[in-house]
C-alpha cells in the first residue's frame, strides 16, 4: 500500500499518516485520514482527481 504523507500543524511538518483511512467529505471530495505519529493528532490530505481514478481502478474507493 502507498506511503501517505499529510502535514501536522502542532510539530510543524510533514508526517507520514499512521492509520490511513479514505473518507468522503461533506463537499463530495476524498480525503485520506489518519493520525501523526509525532503528536498524535488528526491529520488529512486530500486527493487529487488523478489519484482518486487509480484509487477507484484498484478498488481502494468505492463511491
């Protein structure tokens, strides 16, 4: 599975996502989400419309 990276406000960086889920928001775009590993906090990192057609052929997303 691919290595997620989102960026965490509290330790000011980017962190690789522990835990990552895929979600669709309230306004219809994906997102993955997780937790730091660093503070521990939520992090999200929305999806392109690119990664969300590979995401969908491997069968990751379902709408």
């Amino acid at each position: 599975m691919t290595e997620w990276y989102a960026f965490d406000v509290k330790a000011k960086k980017k962190v690789k996502i522990q835990n990552p889920t895929f979600q669709k928001m309230k306004n219809g775009r994906w997102a993955v989400v997780g937790t730091s590993p660093e503070t521990g906090i939520r992090v999200v990192r929305f999806l392109s419309k690119k990664e969300i057609e590979e995401l969908k052929k491997k069968g990751l997303i379902k709408e």
